[in-house]
C-alpha cells in the first residue's frame, strides 16, 4: 500500500480510485501551499498530484524523499514542476493533456462575445440601475461576423477554436505557429500567416501558447501598437505570455479596444490598474472549470500515479 499526497482538494471520482487500494492524505487547506507545507505534508509519500500552482522543485522533491516515484499535475502545463530536477531523481512527471481542450475552447469564444459584444459592461450598468430605456448608441460593441479571428498557437485547444469558429460563425481565420498544420488549413479554411502578419491584421486575437522563455511576453508594447485600434486581445493559455503592465497602458491609451483574460502574469494579483478597466473581461483562471472536464482530469491524474506505483509507463508522461 503506497502513500500518496494530494496537495488540494480535487474532484471525489480520482480520490476514490486511489483510496481503494493506497492511503491517501489530501491537504486540508483551502490554498496554495507553502514549500515547507509541501514537505512536511508530502514527506514520506511514494506519489503526489500537485496543482499547476505547485512549486515542485529539487528541494521539495528531495524533502519528500528519494521513495518518491511520481508527481501527477492536475493540469495540462507543467512549468511548476523542475522536470530536469525530476528525471535525475527518476521521479516521473505527468500531465493531464486533452481533457480540457473543450471546455478552454469554449471559454475562449465565451470570452470572445463577452468583450466584443460588451457583456460585461452592460450587465453592471443594468444592476446598477442605469438602464432607463433602450438607446440607439447605448453599448455599441463589434459584430464578429466579417473580422478576422488570428489563433497563435495552433495546438488542440487552438484547433478547437477554430473549428467552432469556422463552423458558426462567418470569419476569416488565420494562425501563427511554430509548426505549419496544412492539413488542418485545407479542412477548415485557416490561413497560416507570419507572427507580424498575425498581430497586424486580426481584428481577435487569441492566444493559445505554453509559457516557454520564447513566449514569455510574446504579446508586449511593440506588438499592442501593431494591432488594430480596433482588435481585442484574449488570453486563455498562460498569463506571462501577455506583458500586462503594456496590456494597461494599451487599454487606457484606446491603443486596442479591448481585451478579455482567463490568466494573469502575476495570478492572483494583477497588474495595478487592470481591474479598473470597462473594455476588459477578467475570469479567474476558469477556462476549464466545468463539472465534466475538472473530473475527466481527476481521474486522468489518477491513472497516471495508479499507473506508476503498479510498475506501468502512465499514459501522460512528460518527457
């Protein structure tokens, strides 16, 4: 019987499969925890899941103790975790790829409508008790019919968008990626253009890369003042992929109309002034937050360490 540390509360349906045959501790803090929280909780346990908020570095690995095998992220990204550190260690490291890809895709185009259509905004005005009566220049927002939706990154969650985009909706649809996908250009009538090409002529830009140190303010002040006066930007991948503190001064200066955000350069705080801004839209990192994907990833988790701890390779290795 193994021991395995879950460092937040997480969906029954993966606890319960590991229960049945392992002694599981879940912590009880509603939070994120502390390095040393992590490992005096964790100290002794043969597997961890961790969150995507989870700092699992060398030091942490190695005060939980050389028994661990595995540490299981309950996300698809995996930065919080020194994977190099890890595989020294013959610690495996895990994902949950795939799962959300939906759910984020329709968080997207949520938050796409949201901003474009000023939903946001109007509501507020609405509780507020402003409304008096319908007006002809009350709220005007931006009609997507006829704009160009520009996807840079074109993983699962970026082919999704666009496949939903395509399919509802009459826009023109470009991308930017590192690798070309003309496959997937042929089947759904995208464009793969140049990264300046990209920023330049979207009227949405959405971005769906994995923080990596070349996307690491990917979208800054050069880029904002490339765009349209009147192109929104939306986030959904990993904040510090967007400079935030240009992302400000960019909405304030009307040097793009507007922006909607599921992720944030410094989560939870956000850059100073952001908040206080009408023509942006701020989720709190819950593009993937439905009953169905959050359990499919629970359970996902769990399969990788049931895996690992019967002397099988897990599904989702990260390598």
């Amino acid at each position: 019987m193994a021991k395995i540390f879950i460092t937040r509360k997480i969906p029954d349906v993966g606890i319960k499969m590991l229960e049945k045959d392992h002694t599981v501790t879940v912590s009880p803090f509603d939070r994120v925890l502390t390095k040393e929280e992590l490992i005096e909780m964790g100290k002794g346990s043969d597997a961890v899941l961790s969150l995507l908020t989870d700092s699992i570095n060398a030091e942490v690995m190695d005060g939980i103790g050389k028994q661990l095998k595995i540490v299981a992220n309950y996300a698809v990204g995996y930065n919080n975790i020194d994977v190099k550190s890890a595989t020294e260690r013959n610690i495996i490291i895990t994902n949950t790829p795939g799962v959300l890809t939906e759910a984020v895709a329709e968080h997207t185009i949520a938050l796409l409508f949201a901003i474009a259509e000023r939903i946001v905004e109007s509501d507020e005005f609405v509780r507020q008790g402003k409304f008096v009566g319908w007006a002809p220049m009350l709220f005007l927002g931006s009609s997507i019919v006829g704009k160009t939706l520009g996807i840079l990154g074109l993983g699962r969650i970026g082919m999704e968008v666009a496949r939903r985009m395509h399919e509802g909706f009459d826009v023109k649809m470009i991308y930017h990626d590192k690798n070309r996908n003309e496959e997937f250009e042929k089947q759904w009538g995208i464009v793969y253009v140049d990264f300046e090409t990209l920023i330049k002529e979207s009227d949405f830009l959405s971005v769906h890369v994995p923080l990596l140190p070349e996307t690491t303010h990917m979208i800054g002040e050069k880029e904002m003042k490339m765009m349209k006066k009147t192109a929104y930007l939306i986030n959904t991948s990993r904040g510090p992929v967007v400079d935030e503190k240009a992302l400000v001064i960019s909405l304030k200066d009307n040097i793009i109309r507007g922006a909607a955000l599921d992720v944030f350069e410094q989560e939870p705080v956000l850059a100073p002034g952001l908040k206080d801004l009408a023509n942006v839209v701020l989720t709190p990192h819950i593009a993937s937050a439905t009953d169905e994907t959050r359990n499919k990833m629970s359970e996902m988790a769990a399969s990788n360490i049931l895996s690992v701890l019967a002397g099988k390779e897990p599904i989702n290795q990260v390598k």
